[in-house]
C-alpha cells in the first residue's frame, strides 16, 4: 500500500512540474507575439511615439510571471572588512 501511494505522489508531482513548465511556455510565447506585432507595427509606420501615443499598458509586469521569480536574498557586507 505505502509503494502504491509513494508511486502516486511522485506522478502527481511529475505531472505538476510538467504542467508548471508548459504554462511558462505559454506564458512566454505568447509575449513573443504580442511584441512581434508591435515591431511589425513600428517597422511599417517608422514612427518616433511620444509619451501620449505611446502605450503604456503594453509595458506593464504581468502578475503571473512575478510569482515564479524566486526572492534574493541579500548578502552581508561589512565595509569595515575591505580596508583592513
């Protein structure tokens, strides 16, 4: 009983990071093809925007790729250390 439940924890989390994964791809492909048309756009018109037509939305973080980032932690410095 327990190799049949470890078996099933460790398929669940295969198929969990695979899905984790395939949702990044998305996610990542779909950007590439946002900007790939705001070049096409840019290229046809050749264009300098100002800061009226220009748009801002596009430049925003999306919130779903912000909680895959892992947090830094900062390292100690002791400045004190560096003349001695």
């Amino acid at each position: 009983m327990r190799k049949i439940l470890i078996l099933a924890i460790v398929f669940n989390s295969l198929l969990w990071s695979a899905n984790a994964d395939s949702e990044k791809e998305k996610r990542l492909k779909k950007q590439i093809e946002i900007e790939m048309e705001n070049e096409k756009k840019y290229s046809r018109e050749q264009t300098f925007y100002s800061e009226k037509y220009y748009d801002f939305k596009g430049s925003e973080v999306n919130k779903e790729t912000v909680e895959s980032i892992e947090e830094i932690e900062p390292l100690e410095f002791d400045m004190d250390s560096v003349y001695d």
